[in-house]
C-alpha cells in the first residue's frame, strides 16, 4: 500500500493552479520527486528567507538563451563580448556558449538563410481546467516547456528545439515527449498547429535528433498513451533526494531528509551565496579554481582524459563492486571473477580488463560482507548528504560502502594501483575524503554505535590488498581531519570569480577546451 502524500510541516498551499514543467517528467537524479511535487502543486514556505545570489551565472545553459533571444527578437546575432545575461560570464562559459552558438548555426544552417520557421516570443503554455473530484483539487493545470521555440509563418508547424550540452545514447523518456508534445499541439495562441516537432541538438556540436515529428492528433495520443501516468507520479512524489539541488531549494529549512550537521567545515559565511561542496570539488579547486567552477557548470570534458584508460578501469571495478555487493543475499566475494568481468556500459582494453580482474580477486581476502548479517547492513555507494548552516553548504560524500559491523557503521573506500608504491604522505592528505569521513564518525553523524566505528581504505595491486583501518575518535586523527577539510574549504567558500591557475597541469585538464589561460583554450 502505498503512503497518502502529505506535505511537510512548514509549507502552505498558495495556488490551486497546479504549474508543471515538463523538464519534471525526466526524473533524473539530479532532480528530487518531492520538491517537484511541491512546486507543482503549488506550495511555498511559511516563512521565507531570500538568499544572496552569485555574481557570476551558473546556468551554463543561460547565455545561450540569452544570445538566442536577442538574435530572435531583433533579426541579429550577439555581440562576442555580450550575452544579455544578468549576471557576470567566467570565461569558461563564455568560451562554452560561443561555441554553442556556432554549433547551433551548423545544426540549423536554414536559419541563416530565411527558414519558413521563425523564433516565437509567446511562451507555449498548455492549460486544462478540471471537472469537480479532481484528485488534486486543482483549478487549473498549467504544462510548460522550455527550450528553443519556432512555427512557420503560417502556424501549421511548430518545433521544439531541446539545447543538451552533448546526445546522450539513451533518448528521453516518451512521457516526457509526449508532455512536450501536447504543449506545442494545444499551448499557446489558436488556433493550434497541424504538425509538431521536437528536436534535440548538442551545444558540443553534430547533428539534432528528432525525438517527435507527427500530426497534433498524433501528439495528443502520445500524451494519453505515456504523459497521463507520468504526471500523476510527478504530483504524487514522496521522495526526498537530497543533493545539490538544495542549493536553490525554498523547501531546504523544512526538508524532512536533509540532515543538519552545524560547524562540519569549520567555516562561516555570513551573508554569503548558498552552494555545495564534495572532496572531489575541494582537490579540483586547489589544483584550479577554473577547473572546479567549469566542472560544477557541467562542461563536456575532453574524453581523451575524462576517460583515460587507467580512470576508466576504476570506475568499472568500482562499479562491479558495488553491483556485487548490493544485489542478492549478502555474500561475501571470491575469487572468482571471469575475465570478462565489467559491468555494461565498460568496454576496456584487454589489458585494464586483465589488471581489472587481478585486483577483484584479491579483493576477496578483504571483503566487508563478511562481517555483514543482512542486506541493511550494506550500503554501496550512498550519498551521505548534509548541511553545516554556519557555512550554508550542502556537503556532499560518497563513501564507496557503507557497511554495519555490529551496531557500528564502517565507512570502506576502495583504492586500485597498477603497482606498489610508498608515500611518506598521511593517509588522511593523500585521500582527504578519509579526512571529511573521520569528522562524520567522530560526531556520530551516521548514527549508530561507536564501539567499533571507523575508516577502512583498501588498496587493491597486482600483488595483493592492503587494509589501513584508521580511528575516527583519536586527537591526532580529528585534529589533521579538521584541519584538511578547512583547508580545502576556506579560499573556495570566499571566491566568487574562480580564476585560472595556468602552468603544466593544463596539459592533463579534462576542461582547457573552454579556458582562454590554457594552452588548448589558446589554440581554440
């Protein structure tokens, strides 16, 4: 039986306009279903506080639509130097959405060349009023798009056009076509088109895709055969999903599943933006700050690097571990692992596939399912999700497991090396995550007991594995945590421009493409 949904406490209803994006159709992990649910139906905070905003934008997505609405609305392309965005450009996303616009005029050559299409300034807004029992309790419904919009000068065709930084191999959910496909055949002025069109194109460049050509009627259906459901599951989302999507979330103060941890970073930020933070996002910054801010903007990274044959065969193993330990009875792994052991969507070379399945054997000697007694004992690759309100930030961690020895939980990070070698470094410097995970344990963050609590890093070679278990409660251990932790944090929490660190790590930096200091942003 599934639960009634229920607001938390703290929000109120302000509308009985019930306002979806179809963007809330996607269900992507960066979304939370329950937010989405609240702002669909309309609710908003008791008691709300405007947050600061950053100087510089962070919607990598936004100058683009700005220079496109200035060429729709007066016949002519951008400037280079303006974008028509509010707010400040880092030069990344300026070298990002100069690019895009380019790649949007080889996408669509017969633009330039007095297309039948033309850009629309209307929004297209599909809107249904309900008979009396609407389960929603719903005056109106109100279904939205956004993207690029374009009609014919007769109004017989509309098309949609969907920017994505690049084509992803899987294609969006037909629930979400069929959404956006209702609003082009029923939204907007009367009356309606006679055929529809969704497309999608890559500001990374290449060819659109079409993902709907049909008759309005034909849309229509599509929406009663996949949309209809889907909606539904919209509006009735229960699930709290904490991440950085809380960053700009008004429900943050009454979320019932973001857990506060005051003082975590050793920080404060009085009057400053909100925003998230990970180790990862600490080791970027430091070696960068232009790296970190392009990354957290989402810009494509060059492949050549991103996926680099040694990273690639990390993550498979990390991901084959995590299937075998989250699926099943709880077992603990063995020795034996085929050689054509990589989880779908790996291909590797032989020889990474080979050291691949070398190091998972070894595995077996070190494996936590053997102190674990039932499935909720472990939790592979969880999202440890918190916020240090001192700080305003959304602290994120993914611990490779989580497991329960005892009543005490065990945080396991899991380490491969295609040889052995020794640092003089402390554990703690060389892998500050084990750093952030000794002052979660410390504070007894993770709930549980603390008796047997603590950090296991397991480094897995060609030779066999190695355990270092590290004691989250010793002095000297919290000391060099809280000391690492506010050392990554300090210099990034007061930067709002994030500039450029040029030298030779730019050679090896999956996002020189898109920065001016680099050597490769040079060549562009």
């Amino acid at each position: 039986m599934i639960d009634p949904w229920l607001p938390p406490d703290g929000v109120r209803r302000a509308s009985d306009v019930i306002t979806v994006s179809v963007g809330m159709f996607k269900g992507r992990e960066f979304r939370c279903p329950a937010a989405d649910a609240l702002k669909a139906r309309g609710y908003r905070p008791i008691r709300s506080v405007e947050q600061p905003r950053e100087p510089l934008e962070h919607f990598a997505f936004g100058p683009f639509m700005a220079a496109c609405d200035s060429r729709g609305h007066s016949g002519e392309g951008p400037s280079g130097a303006d974008f028509g965005t509010e707010r400040q450009l880092h030069d990344g996303l300026r070298q990002w959405s100069a690019h895009g616009l380019e790649a949007y005029r080889q996408a669509f050559p017969a633009d330039a060349d007095g297309s039948s299409l033309h850009e629309v300034v209307e929004p297209w807004i599909y809107r249904h009023r309900p008979r009396d029992g609407d389960p929603w309790q719903a005056r109106e419904y109100k279904l939205t798009v956004w993207g690029r919009r374009l009609q014919s000068t007769d109004g017989k065709v509309r098309e949609l056009r969907l920017p994505v930084t690049r084509l992803r191999q899987e294609k969006p959910p037909e629930s979400f076509v069929g959404a956006a496909a209702l609003v082009l055949a029923e939204g907007g002025s009367r009356p309606g088109p006679e055929r529809v069109r969704i497309v999608e194109f890559a500001l990374l460049g290449g060819p659109p895709r079409t993902l709907f050509d049909g008759t309005s009627e034909e849309a229509r259906a599509l929406y009663r055969t996949e949309g209809r459901t889907a909606l539904a599951s919209v509006l009735d989302g229960q699930e709290y999903r904490p991440g950085s999507s809380c960053v700009e979330c008004p429900f943050l103060a009454v979320c019932p599943a973001l857990r506060r941890a005051p003082n975590l970073l050793g920080a404060g930020s009085a009057g400053r933006p909100r925003r998230s933070w990970s180790v990862t996002n600490g080791r970027n910054y430091r070696i960068c700050p232009a790296r970190d801010h392009m990354r957290r903007l989402h810009l494509p990274a060059a492949d050549e690097v991103e996926h680099d044959p040694t990273a690639e065969r990390g993550r498979a193993l990390h991901a084959y571990l995590a299937r075998c330990h989250g699926s099943g009875p709880v077992r603990p792994c063995t020795v034996e692992v085929p050689e054509s052991w990589e989880p779908p969507g790996y291909d590797l070379p032989e020889a990474e596939r080979m050291l691949g399945a070398r190091l998972l054997r070894h595995h077996a000697a070190v494996c936590p399912l053997r102190l674990a007694r039932n499935g909720t004992d472990v939790r592979p690759e969880p999202r440890v999700v918190r916020h240090d309100p001192a700080a305003d930030v959304i602290v994120i961690a993914a611990p490779d497991l989580l497991y329960r020895d005892a009543d005490s939980w065990v945080w396991r990070e899991t380490k491969t090396s295609s040889y052995r070698s020794a640092s003089n470094r402390p554990l703690l410097e060389q892998y500050p995550q084990l750093a952030l995970a000794a002052l979660l344990l410390a504070r007894g963050d993770l709930g549980g007991s603390p008796d047997r609590a603590r950090i296991e890093l397991e480094v897995l070679r060609p030779d066999g594995a190695d355990l270092e278990v590290i004691d989250p409660f010793a002095v000297g251990t919290r000391t060099a945590a809280e000391r690492i932790v506010r050392g990554l944090v300090g210099g990034w929490l007061q930067d709002d421009h994030y500039p450029a660190n040029p030298g030779r790590g730019c050679k090896r930096c999956e996002m020189s493409r898109w920065c001016s200091k680099s050597d490769a942003g040079q060549e562009q």
